[in-house]
C-alpha cells in the first residue's frame, strides 16, 4: 500500500493519477481467525486496528453484511464532543476526542477533524443549572468545557436568535475543542490502516449463526461460509439483538430509527456546532456549506433505516425559532439510521454469557464522537479480557443497578 | 406514518396521534422474584427483525392503551387489539402465518 503524502499527490499529478491503487484489499474470508469482529463500521474496524497496533494481534477477520461504513457510521451528523456528566462516560469520551485530534496523521489518512467548537444552548433555568454542573464536573475530570453569557454566544453564532421569544438563549455549554470530522474517511481509514497490517476486511459477508460449544465460541457461520476464530467482538449498533440472539443470549436493547437531513448547500455562516437540546434539534454546517440538522428518535422499534416525518417537522420548526436565517432552505436529503438504545441511553462494552464473544453496542443515539475510544478500549478488553474504559460499561450493571445515567445528566437529545 | 385502527373506538389514527409504549405481554415481575427474572422484566426485549407485539396510547383520541403487531423491517401492521388479554387474538396469528410463514415471538408462533 502506498503511503499518502504531497509527494505522492505531485508523483501522481505527473503520471495522471494511475498508480494509486486500492485503498484495502478485498480477500475470500481465511478458514480461521484469531479474532473475528462482526460489522466494519467505525466502532467495529476501530477495535480491529487498535488490537493489531496496541495488542499486536493481527490475525484478525472483520466481517460486515454490507459495505464499510454503510450503517450508522454514514448516517449520522459528525458531531465530536466529550461533555458528559458522568465519570465513566467523560473518560472514553475524552479519550475518544483526544484519538481524533491525531487521527489523520495516526491512519496517514485525512479525516478532516474540525476542532470548531459544539455548544450546547441553555433555553431553561433548569439547564442553565445542569450545564453549569456539568462544566464543573468536566473540570473535575479534565475535559476542558465552560459556560457562557449569551453575549458571547451571539458572537460566536452571529446567526443565532438570542431573544427567544419562546426559548430565549440564557447560556452555553462550551466546548472549543469538540467539533465534526468526516464521517466515511473514519471508516475508510480505519480499513486501510487494518488491510495494511495483513487483515481482512471481507464485505457482503453476513452472519448467518454463531457456533458454540461448552459455553465457548467456536467460529461464524455466514454467507461465504464457515470460519472458525477464537475471540469473537459483536459490534453490529442496531442489529446487536438479532446477533444476541444467534448467540444465544438475551440484551437490554432496543433498536429505533434516528433521523439527520442537510440542507441545499450555502455560503459559510456558521462555523461551530450548535445543539439546542430543550427544542430538541442540532446543527452545523458541513464544508460543502449544507446545514447538517439532527433531532431526536423515534420511540418504537424499528429495522427500516427511515423514520416518521413529523420528528424532522418538530425539529425543523424549532430550529427556525432559533436560526430564522434557515426558514426558507431547501432541504437536500433525509436519512434515518438505526440506533441501538439501552436503558440508561450508556453503551455496553462487555464480555457476555458466552466465553470468548464480547460486545460493543448501545451507543445510541452518540456513537459517532466515540468511535476510537471505543475501538481502543473494546481491543483491550478483548485482547487481555479486562479494561479499565470499559469496567463501569459490563452488561451486569442491569442487574446490579449501577447505571451509568446518562438520559438524564448529559440533557442530550435522546 | 404508522396507521393504526384503534380497537376501542374505530378511528383510524395516525402515528402522531398516538404513543407509543413498548414491548407488549410482558410478564411483570416484583419483589420475591430473582435477579434474573428482574432484569429481565425491566430491561432485556425482543426488539426483533420482524413481527413485533407492542402497547400503544389513543393519547390524542380515546386515551386508551392498546395493541398492535406490526412488523419492525417493512412497518406493515397486522392488526390492533384490546389491552384486557395476555395473547394476540388467534385471527391476528393468523394473519400474521398467512404474510409471515413460520414467524416466532416469544412463545407464539
């Protein structure tokens, strides 16, 4: 594979751009692997590359029923930030934001990282006081976030509308080095960088069975045959149930659909991400100048990657309140992914019931911003069966009760 | 948009004109139960690929809650019915057997 580089590019520009060549491999699926990991979106080829780099474990197979990517990695609205309340979740989050930081030079492929900034509004009394909590927690836990006057915020968002007059702007939560990246090149990077280290990527593989026995995983069946592995990581986002169920175990999940829709592309007018979570709607403006607007989900269960119209109606309309300047946008496209939802809206990274399977779901309707820190801790968890990112994310806090709250203290669109 | 029938007074209703409420016959579990069956009550679901038993809330109509099976990969719905039962009515299993051969929910089928 080679490198990319200016002297690649100028080589190229010389020779008319044909000796690039694929960016990965595409291999027939080996008769046994060390690790299989099922599903090549980001979380999925994440944990793949960080257990060759960090954990030298290279003999790995990363099995995905489409194409890279093709989920909720493509579906989703880029956004980075690492503002949560709760220890457990600030810690795999920061870590999570600071990978991205170094991501482009770490995969020497450019993920386009915008450190821009993410805002969150505060419209309530009540969320000028959970911001605020919020941001001392964040200085407790070494994630640099503030609150700010509205004043500030009007000039970082010349755009905004600060005077309500339903929702009037009462502050901020701010965090400068939050921000967007692009959202394919993660996952195309992440796939380089692991058919680089002698993986395969196998696409249009679908699972179709788990083998066990003893209580212990033997291999995959699937639709290119049967392959034996040692270690299996389940890290599928909305279809965790349908594996949990080949597997044979049950899950605390539900899968919904999550709506985003952009805009017709216009001249640059904001350049941080704004989230307003008591109207329910966020937005930034992508570098092709479309405004990229999300809200909240459905709430019933759903396989069909499309959501109820009248979401994006709600979340349309409040933004408007909020940015007067979108009335009369056309919108460009619409698109829904499904999102697996658990109970305290916190993901699981976890062993299961099964020896050697491990799963990595539940991130909701934020997995995006988590895609490094979770690769790097799910590696770890799989390669030396314990984590110090995950410990608090174990499937037993149901049980046990020791939720990591997220729903209520991250005051998020859910 | 989902297109419900409410069983209780007729009205075709649309989605926005309801709520939705989750897994439907759920077994209710309390104290003197195990931990596993505990959990189980109040977090692990059959979220399926496929025919699915769910509550919904006439919340805008009548304000009763009800049932529906519905299909959760095509969003077709096969059908509403009381919330006074522990089982879908055999005419809605049958329904379901004529669209989805061999379907499976739980212990029906």
């Amino acid at each position: 594979m080679k490198r990319y580089s200016v002297f690649a590019v100028a080589r190229e520009a010389l020779r008319y751009h044909q000796g690039w060549g694929r960016a990965w491999r595409s291999p027939e699926p080996k008769k046994k692997y060390e690790a299989i990991i099922i599903g090549a979106g980001g979380h999925g080829l994440a944990t793949a590359y960080y257990l060759g780099k960090n954990h030298g474990l290279k003999n790995v197979a990363i099995l995905e029923k489409g194409w890279l990517g093709g989920g909720n990695t493509g579906r989703n609205t880029t956004i980075i930030r690492s503002n949560y309340l709760q220890d457990a979740s600030a810690a795999i989050y920061e870590k999570a934001r600071s990978l991205y930081e170094t991501m482009s030079q770490d995969l020497n492929y450019n993920v386009m990282f915008s450190p821009r900034g993410v805002m969150m509004l505060a419209q309530t009394q009540h969320e000028i006081r959970g911001y605020k909590r919020t941001a001392h927690a964040n200085a407790l836990q070494g994630v640099s976030t503030e609150f700010i006057t509205p004043d500030r915020v009007k000039s970082l968002v010349p755009i905004i509308n600060i005077d309500g007059p339903r929702y009037p702007v009462l502050g901020a939560l701010w965090q400068p080095r939050g921000g967007t990246a692009r959202h394919d090149a993660v996952a195309w990077g992440y796939a380089r960088a692991c058919s680089e280290m002698g993986m395969d990527v196998i696409q249009q593989c679908e699972v179709t069975g788990i083998r066990r026995q003893n209580g212990q995983v033997q291999g995959v069946e699937t639709s290119k045959g049967s392959i034996d592995c040692e270690k299996l990581g389940i890290v599928v986002a909305g279809h965790t149930g349908v594996l949990a169920d080949m597997a044979g175990f049950r899950m605390p999940i539900e899968s919904v659909a999550l709506q985003a829709l952009v805009s017709e592309p216009i001249k640059p007018c904001m350049d941080v991400v704004v989230m307003a979570n008591t109207v329910h709607g966020y937005m930034s403006q992508s570098d092709k100048g479309e405004m990229v607007i999300g809200g909240g989900a459905d709430g019933f269960n759903n396989y069909t990657q499309r959501g109820s119209f009248h979401h994006v109606e709600e979340t349309v309309r409040a933004l408007i309140e909020t940015f007067p300047i979108i009335s009369r946008l056309k919108m460009l496209r619409w698109w829904g992914g499904i999102v697996d939802m658990t109970g305290d809206r916190s993901p699981i990274l976890s062993t299961t019931p099964v020896k050697n399977i491990f799963i990595n779901c539940g991130w909701g309707t934020g997995g995006f911003k988590a895609i490094p820190g979770s690769g790097w801790a799910m590696a770890e968890l799989m390669a030396k069966g314990h984590s110090s990112l995950t410990e608090e994310f174990g499937l037993n806090r149901f049980k046990e009760g020791k939720f990591i709250d997220e729903s209520v203290a991250a005051g998020v669109a859910h | 948009m989902l297109i419900f029938t409410c069983p209780y007074c007729g009205i075709e209703a649309d989605e926005t004109e309801l709520t939705p409420g989750g897994e439907a016959h759920l077994k209710r579990f309390g104290p003197g139960s195990s931990d596993e069956e505990f959990e189980g009550y109040l977090f692990n679901r059959e979220n399926p690929k496929g025919v699915h038993f769910e509550r919904w809330r006439h919340v805008y109509g009548c304000g009763k809650w009800f049932h529906a099976a519905r299909c959760t990969l095509t969003l077709e719905v096969f059908g509403t019915y009381s919330a006074q039962t522990f089982e879908p009515p055999e005419e809605i299993k049958e329904r379901i057997r004529a669209k989805r051969p061999g379907w499976k929910w739980r212990n029906f089928s």
